[in-house]
C-alpha cells in the first residue's frame, strides 16, 4: 500500500467516526424527545433500542435517515423563512439540510457497522 491509499483509509475512518458520533447524539436526543412526550422511561428505553437495532438492519436504517433528515430539512425551511423572510431561501436551505444530513447519516451508519 502507498501513502495515498492509506491516508485516504484514515480520512475515511474519521469521517465515519464523526458522522457516527452525530447519529448517537441525534439518536439520544430523539429518544429524550419521546421520553418528555409520553414521560414515561420505557418509551425512551424502547426508543433507543429501535434506533440501535436499525443501525443494524440496513433499510430500516435508511428509513430512519430520510425521516431525520426531513427533520434537517424543516429546520432549514424555518430559518429560511423566520430570520430571511424569503421563500426561495427557505427551499434553498432544507435542501442543503436535507442533502447534507443524508450524507452523514448514511457515512455515519458506515461507521456504526459490526
């Protein structure tokens, strides 16, 4: 192997690292979201075990990251529309939010497998 290759494999290992990072922490905080909905500790146990077991099964974790990311895209539509007041921005914005959050929730799966 040359340097190349083997520099690209260590950019590639923390980039998964981070982005799996980002999914644990997004993760978390949906399942402290459900637990202050329902109040209730089993939902928010349940919870985390959903999320875990579907890092696992592949189109179940795909499912999961299309659905946060259209949570990253609403937020981009907000401050599009609350703090710019344009509507071409705000599409503008959950798109990038949208892609972007994609992107790492699929790199961060990478990272996440056994």
């Amino acid at each position: 192997m040359d340097s190349k290759t083997i520099a690209k494999g260590i950019r590639r290992y923390e980039l998964e690292e981070s982005s799996s990072f980002f999914l644990l922490v997004e993760t978390f905080i949906c399942s402290v979201m459900i637990r202050v909905y329902f109040e209730s500790w089993a939902y928010f146990g349940l919870s985390l075990l959903f999320f875990f077991a579907a890092s696992i099964i592949r189109p179940l974790a795909l499912i999961v990251s299309i659905v946060f990311s259209l949570f990253w895209a609403m937020i981009g539509v907000v401050i599009g529309m609350a703090f710019l007041e344009s509507f071409i921005v705000a599409i503008l914005f959950a798109v990038i939010a949208f892609v972007s959050s994609l992107g790492l929730h699929i790199s961060g799966y990478e990272g996440l497998k056994v």
